[in-house]
C-alpha cells in the first residue's frame, strides 16, 4: 500500500472521467478528493486543503477557466492543471498565462500526467522549504522578478563570440563526409567502407556494435567492416560518426555547471524516440534530417556555455538562489535561445537545411508554431515529440532546470497518445545500452523505418 503524501481535488461532470483520473493520482501518492463541478469544488476549497487541482473546463454550475482563475487568486493556491476535450490553442495560452500549471487533452496519458504532478509538487515543497536541490523554475511560490547583476549582451558582442565559437565547435569534415554518404542513396558499398576505414575510431565503433547483443540475434561475429557496416545500414554508421564527433567536442570542453554525460545521454535517447515513434505510427516521417536535428538539439547550451562562460557561470548562481530556471534567465540576458544559436551554428557546418531549420522553432509556443507553413510546421511538432521523449526517457534534471511539460496538443494531433508508450519504449531501448570509452552505445537500437507518407492530423 503507497503512502499517500499529497492531496488532490478532481473536478469532472463525468464520473467515470473522475475515478479513472482519481485511480492514476493515487498510484503516485495521491489522496483525491473529489467534485462534479465547479460550485462542489469551491465548496470542498473552503474546507480542505489541496496541494493540487485538476478541473474540466465545461461543466454545470460554472465552467473550469472561471474556477481556475479564481483558484489561483487565492493564497498559497495549490498547482492547477486542465484536463479537457477542448482543443483550442488560443485558449490554452490563455490558461497558461494566468497561472495554469498544465494543460492536457482528453483522452490523456493518465500515469505520465500523475507522475509529472507529482514532481511539481515536491519540486514546490523543496523550494518552499528553501531547499537548493529543487528543480528551478517549478517552483510558483518563488520570487519570479529578475534582477540579474550582470548586463545584456548587446547584439555585435553577442555575434562576434558566436562567430568565435563556431571555430572552435565544428564537424569535422571527416565526420561531415561520413554522414553525407550515408544519407545519399546513390552511394555505392565500396566508396562508403572506404571512407570508413579512414578513421581508425570509427572503424573500431562500428565493429563493436554489429558483434552487440542486438546484431548477434540472427549473426555470427565478425571482423569483416563490409559485413558491419551492412548489418547495421548507412544511417547507422552515419549516427555512430556523428556521436563519435560529438563526444570529442564535449570531452574537450569543461563547463563545471554542465553534466556532459547527461547532454550527451539526451541526445542518443532523443534520436532513438523518432524509431519508437515510427513503431506506434508508421505514417510518421522520421526522415535522417528530423533525426539528426534531435540528436543535436541538446548541445545548444553547450555550445553558449563555451561561448560566454563567465556569464553562464553568474546565471547558474542567480538560478540556484532565485528559484528561477535558466531558461527564464536567458532571455534577459542573450538576443536568441541556445537552440535557436545552435541552429545558426550548424547552418555552417554543411549539413542540409533540413537539418537546422526546425532547430530554429523548436521553443516557440503553440501559436507561433501554428504560423509556419508545411511541412516545416509538422517537421517542428515532432521534433518537439523526439525531444521531450528522449528527455524524458533519460528522467533526469539538473538543479537550475525546469521540467518540461507534456506537449499535448501534438500527442492528440497526430494520435501519439498516450505519451507514455512512446517514453517507455526509448526508455527501454536506452537502458539497453551502455557508454563506451568513446561515448558511442555499446548496444545499438534497430534503425528507424524510412517512411514516406506523411502523418495527417487529427481532424
């Protein structure tokens, strides 16, 4: 029997919506509470105490933004979150804007939402304890008015050290040229293991790999680089460069508020969620462009870390103290995102457009992202999907990070729910596969599928 540690009011016309949201809650600790709308919920507010709201939004008596507006003026209010069926992105902003916690769709991943709930709230007790292990930026209570000591960059500093770390942060051309190959589909065997065999690392990895538990299924082991790199496919090997290149980049550069390991740990779980993704939809195209952009994306802050190390050293000291995430803090400081500069990094290193571009939209809002026309717009949404599976996959963040939020409204657009499948699934993959010395997976996970069809949304 779980201890149950936290008390939640479930505010739902549906019965069945209400005890099926209830049973989720309380397998992660929950003790809930519970009404059939908005007046009954205000009722039960007056006498009892909650660390956590969960309100429909059309219901009798009352609807559910009215409530959770009026729930959040109150003091000390307890986290609010929206479950509906109303899909409207205006109104979700809204929400979100006054205060809203979480918004998600029915019909939901009811464990994922239960278990993020409950993060927040103890990522909300350690913060009002004043304890500094708490994850930044989850905390409402917390003081959310910035007053860095430290001024903003303005634009032709802010250019001149990009430029600057764009020398120091390449692919190589090595790398570039392994990869290039491996996503030409006119490239012929013997040109491809030529280039290979060029690069003594890279000739050992893949090797390594195709004699892996996961190759040796249906395979004898063997010392044949022909017969590995066709065991494992072009793409693969072109992956294994990457990682190879990338795993240099972040041994040579020590930022002492960056866990290289988990950046890096982000980035292979991010990649391997676009094959779990193609396994639950297999409309979905998770093209080698959409996949490297994953893969990439986490080394965003890496690459600003290096780049203005001493600001990011003031700020990672302001979040800890603040309660603020640095993602909030960066803005006040830096004209861009770090994966938005990522994006103009790598812009130079060669590679497709397919491959940068979407790294440019990938922290915008729902609306924003509404803007873009096709199929840049589907290729963000489910860049966002392999992101946020991947680190949520790897579960764990650091102090001065904020968690992220389910997005929703793409799971139902494109009939990926529940989350969970897909988390569990890269999880599980993830687990499946252990660190060598040169960063590369000593397991590898099955290519993902090359399709051609578009996904079409929900109607």
């Amino acid at each position: 029997m779980l201890t149950q540690q936290f008390r939640a009011l479930v505010v739902d016309d549906s019965q069945i919506v209400r005890t099926t949201l209830g049973r989720a809650l309380e397998r992660e600790e929950f003790h809930c509470a519970y009404a059939s709308d908005s007046a009954e919920a205000k009722m039960r507010l007056e006498g009892e105490t909650f660390d956590l709201v969960v309100t429909d939004l059309r219901m009798p008596n009352g609807n559910g933004h009215a409530l959770a507006v009026e729930i959040l003026s109150r003091p000390r209010a307890p986290l609010v979150a929206v479950h509906t069926a109303v899909t409207d992105s205006r109104l979700t902003n809204d929400l979100l804007a006054r205060g809203v916690d979480s918004v998600v769709y029915k019909p939901t991943d009811l464990k994922g939402f239960a278990i993020r709930m409950k993060e927040r709230i103890r990522v909300r007790r350690l913060a009002m304890t004043g304890n500094s292990e708490c994850l930044c930026g989850d905390a409402k209570s917390a003081d959310r008015s910035v007053a860095l000591p430290i001024q903003r960059i303005n634009g032709g500093e802010y250019e001149r050290r990009i430029a600057n770390v764009n020398q120091m942060f390449p692919l190589s051309l090595e790398t570039n040229d392994v990869y290039q190959l491996s996503c030409d589909p006119s490239t012929v065997p013997n040109r491809f293991v030529s280039r290979v065999l060029q690069d003594a690392a890279l000739t050992a990895e893949v090797l390594r790999i195709a004699n892996s538990p996961f190759y040796l299924r249906t395979n004898a082991p063997t010392i044949d680089i022909d017969e590995a790199v066709a065991r494992l496919g072009y793409r693969r090997v072109g992956e294994i460069a990457l990682t190879l290149n990338v795993s240099a980049m972040l041994r040579s550069r020590v930022l002492p508020w960056l866990d290289a390991d988990l950046t890096q740990r982000r980035s292979i779980a991010a990649s391997i969620a676009f094959s779990c993704i193609t396994e639950f939809c297999p409309k979905a195209i998770v093209d080698d462009a959409l996949t490297l952009s994953a893969f990439l994306a986490p080394l965003g802050r890496l690459m600003m870390g290096i780049a203005f190390h001493a600001e990011y050293e003031v700020l990672i000291k302001y979040s800890l103290q603040s309660g603020h995430a640095l993602s909030e803090l960066e803005p006040h400081i830096f004209p861009e995102d770090p994966t938005t500069a990522l994006s103009r990094v790598i812009s130079k290193w060669g590679l497709s457009e397919n491959v940068w571009r979407p790294l440019r939209h990938v922290t915008e809002n729902i609306e924003q992202t509404d803007l873009l026309d096709e199929p840049l717009r589907s290729t963000v949404e489910l860049l966002k999907v392999g992101i946020f599976a991947g680190e949520s996959a790897v579960g764990r963040w650091l102090p001065w990070e904020k968690i992220p939020s389910t997005p929703e409204h793409v799971f139902f657009k494109y009939r990926l729910n529940p989350a969970s499948q897909i988390i569990e699934r890269t999880k599980t993959k993830l687990e499946n596969l252990t660190l060598s010395p040169h960063g590369t997976a000593k397991g590898a996970a099955a290519p993902a599928d090359r399709r051609r069809d578009r996904i079409h949304p929900t109607r």
